[in-house]
C-alpha cells in the first residue's frame, strides 16, 4: 500500500452507494462518480451524486461541503481537529499509505477471495479514535491486490445501519484539474454551516 500510495496523485471511479437502514430495513442506492486529487498532504474529494437526485459531497482545505442543487444550498462543516481522522477516511482505499492507516486504525487482513473477477484482500478496520468509533463501529475493505485501490467499502455504524460503495471504471492517475475541485453553486446559493 505504502508504494501505491507513493504513486498516487489522482484517481476516478464510477460509484455505487448503498445506505442501509435497520430500523425500517431499507436500503437507498445512489450512484454517480468519485475523484481524488493529492495536493501535498491534502487529499481532496469530490463525490457527484447523479441518480435519484443531483447532489455533490466536496471535502477539501479543512471543510466537507454538501451541495443539494434541488434547493440550492450548501451546508458546510468544518473538520476543525478531526483534520487528520477526515484525511484518513477519505483517502482509505485510494491513496492511503499502509502506515497512516495503521495509526487511525486496527487492520485485520481476513483473508482472499475473488470480487467481480477481481483478486482481492479483505481488511477489516476499527477505528482507533472514540470520535470515528461513535460514527462507524468497523470498516470492512476489498481491496484489488494488484492495484492496490478497494473495489468495495462496508462502513458499520453502531445501530447496525451500513454505507457500502462499490467502485468500477477506476483510474488511476489521471489529469484531473484543480478546477474540477469545486461545488457548481449559483450566485443565490444559501450556504448553512451547523454549529457542533
């Protein structure tokens, strides 16, 4: 991981997010594309949801902002402390060093198995920090033993509810602008940022 993740500069993949509910057993999919671009030790995200509803997830200089276009708002959350837990999950899987997820978290490799004809290692990760433990109670990765990037992502909350996402379509390292790193608001866009 640690010489894949020397390697790595940039990355897309097309996106499937499951959210599963256990109180009402009910599982909301999503899909759209991901991308990642590394600025030093920064790594930036930006997730554009196209399917039910337009929406865009950008975490980048300290903040994740969520952009419903439907009602044109933004609210914004500053990560504030949690800077280095938010830069290790969002790079979990693409990106990451083996030895900066060892610091946040306790990785199991529970063994091989073969994903959508992919060879892959599945880790399962607990978060070391109470702050990310509270928010998911384990992490389970598949992740592609030859490139080094996960093909499936399983975060465990303590109720029980899951967010899977599952990637196809990965690039690795491709030129991806800093300018793509930015939310398609309008000049009214109501911006929120909720205190807490």
């Amino acid at each position: 991981m640690d010489e894949a993740a020397e390697r790595f500069r940039s990355a897309a993949a097309d996106v499937v997010s499951e959210q599963y509910q256990k109180v009402v057993d009910e599982t909301d999919t999503q899909t759209g594309r991901i991308s990642f671009l590394r600025r030093g030790h920064e790594m930036q995200m930006l997730l554009q949801i196209r399917q039910p509803d337009l929406k865009e997830v950008l975490v980048k200089n300290g903040k994740a902002q969520l952009y419903q276009p439907r009602i044109d708002q933004v609210t914004e959350y500053a990560l504030g402390q949690s800077r280095e837990d938010s830069n290790s999950m969002v790079a979990l899987g693409f990106g990451g060093r083996g030895h900066d997820l060892l610091k946040s978290f306790e990785v199991k490799l529970a063994g091989a198995e073969v994903l959508d004809g992919v060879q892959v290692f599945r880790l399962e990760i607990t978060p070391k920090s109470d702050r990310v433990r509270n928010m998911f109670s384990h992490i389970t990765l598949w992740v592609d033993a030859e490139r080094d990037v996960t093909l499936r992502q399983v975060f465990t909350e303590p109720s029980g509810d899951y967010r899977r996402a599952s990637y196809t379509n990965i690039q690795l390292n491709p030129h991806l602008s800093e300018d793509l790193f930015k939310l398609n608001t309008t000049g009214h866009t109501k911006v929120v940022r909720p205190q807490g």
